[in-house]
C-alpha cells in the first residue's frame, strides 16, 4: 500500500475539506440505474456515491485508500441505515475480481493503469458511470495539479472501448464557459452482452 498517498488523503478526510457530494454523472443519470444487483463506488472518499447507490437498494460495496475516509463513510451509513459494506483497499496491489458486480461508479479518480480490471470487474451488461477531470480546464484551480492524473480530450472514450456508450459528456471550452458542465468529463457505458 502507497503509505505517502494514504497518508495524505487521510489527512484531507481529517480535515473535513472533502464533501459528501454525488457524482453528476451519476445523479444525472440515475434513470439507467438496475433496480437490484450489486454496485461498487471505488476510490469513494467520504462516499456519496455509494450511499445514493445503496439508498436506491443495490448490494453496495466502497473502497478506498484512507481508513479514515472508510471509517466516516460506516458512520454514515450506520446513521442512515442503510446496508453497505466499507473497506480500505489498494487497488493497484490487490485489483478487483472480474464480474463482481452490475455497477461500477468511478469519481474523481484516474488511474489508466487500472482501466483493464475496472472493465473486467463489471458483469455482460453492467454499467459504468465514470467522472474526473480533463486536462484543459475553465477553472484552473479546480482538480489535481499533476496533469498525469487529468483526462486528455476524448481519452475517457478510448479508455473505454468496446463498451457502449450511453451518455458522454466533456464541453472543454466550447461556448459560454461560464454555463454547462465544465473541467471534467462524464460517461456512462454498458458492457457489451456475450
């Protein structure tokens, strides 16, 4: 496990300047959502995503780095009763187990290596629901500074192939940059039936 970045990131979930929020992508599209089945939030922080996911009743499961992030995410769910299992996990030393589950919902997140087993974990016809940063931002404060960890134009598509994409959405600056989605990129795709 990556001791530097988890201490870091605990330090932040210590600091309470992380919300609780949920991805766009997956409030926007949540009509697509199965109405049973198992989902999974990686990467979850303070786990918004996963708590819409298990408050919608699907089988949820968060991972992340910071045990202080998943020790607040069980807090939380505890408090809302609702059914969810929380656990700390690296997933670059310990990936994912192919078809584990029907949705898969990343946020805030890249990590390119990891893309072959996030594809593999979903089951024929499971969905992803997809949203970080890109690369050439309105807002120049707004995500990681180290651009390895920012979406190059259209990249999320290639990343993603052969699933079907459903909804994809990344304006860059097209426009009136002061209205519609900006500085990150959003996807929702199916993997493809036998």
């Amino acid at each position: 496990m990556n001791e530097a970045e988890q201490t870091r990131w605990d330090a932040r979930y210590r600091n309470g300047d992380l919300p609780r929020g949920v991805a766009r992508v997956l409030e926007d599209n949540q009509h697509l959502l199965p109405a049973a089945g198992a989902a999974l939030e990686i990467a979850c922080g303070r786990g918004g995503n996963a708590l819409f996911l298990a408050a919608r009743g699907l089988e949820t499961t968060a991972l992340d780095l910071s045990p202080v992030a998943i020790a607040d995410l069980e807090t939380e769910a505890r408090a809302r009763h609702l059914p969810l299992t929380a656990r700390v996990c690296d997933l670059l030393a310990e990936p994912l187990p192919p078809a584990c589950c029907q949705v898969l919902v990343v946020s805030r997140f890249l990590e390119r290596a990891l893309f072959p087993a996030l594809l593999a974990a979903l089951t024929p016809g499971g969905l992803l629901f997809y949203q970080t940063f890109v690369a050439d931002p309105v807002h120049a404060d707004r995500g990681p500074r180290n651009p390895v960890h920012r979406l190059e134009p259209n990249e999320l598509l290639t990343l993603c192939r052969p699933f079907r994409i459903l909804v994809y959405r990344e304006e860059g600056r097209v426009g009136d940059p002061s209205r519609g989605f900006r500085d990150e990129a959003q996807l929702v795709a199916r993997k493809p039936l036998p």
